[in-house]
C-alpha cells in the first residue's frame, strides 16, 4: 500500500496472519471439577456471555476468600464449645430435677 504526499512516497508494510495481542497467556493451570462444578460454572458463563475460561478468570480475581482459622481462634471455639456443653448440662439437669434443686446445688459448690 503506497500513498503520496508531496512528492514523498510512503510505504507501509502489512504484516501477515493476525494481530500480536497485548497480554499473551502462556502459563496453564489444570483444575479438576466434578460434572456438576462444570455445568454450573459453564451456565454462568453463558449467562455472562463469556466463555468459560474468560469467566473463571473474572470470578478468580474479584472474589474474596478468607483464611482458615488460626491456632488461638480454634482454641476460642473449642472453649465456646465447652462452655455450651456446661451450660446444655445444666439446664438438662434443671429439667430432670427442677430448676430450685440445681440452684440450691450451685450455690452450695459456689460457697465452697
């Protein structure tokens, strides 16, 4: 293709085959899904009108996910845990043998 302007001759090369793109992906990640992970993540795409790959890009770097408990948070739990068992005890107890008894009890391990 030739234009001229001025009595000066322009030559623009064209380059063949198609366009260089401007992030080249070259790394692969392999992901196993269960059929059913696979149907839901291929409507999803198809409802964004993405395909299936560009979708799990996308929902890869806008989601959110949090960390697993630390050691100190677990500890919390285990304790909160314990604690509702005391307290599911008690009011077992409370049930069985009525609820003045047990007040009577507490107060008796309490002043001791």
């Amino acid at each position: 293709m030739t234009a001229t302007t001025e009595n000066k001759t322009i030559t623009k090369v064209r380059t063949p085959g198609r366009p260089k793109k401007t992030i080249k992906r070259s790394d692969f990640l392999m992901v196993r899904l269960t059929l059913t992970e696979r149907i839901l993540i291929e409507g999803r795409a198809k409802n964004a009108g993405l395909k299936p790959s560009e979708w799990f890009r996308k929902a890869a770097k806008s989601t959110k996910v949090f960390p697993r408990f630390t050691v100190e948070e677990t500890s919390w739990f285990r304790m909160l845990a314990g604690i509702a068992n005391n307290l599911n005890q008690l009011t077992h107890l409370s049930h069985i043998k009525g609820l003045f008894t047990l007040a009577m009890k507490s107060r008796l391990y309490s002043n001791k």
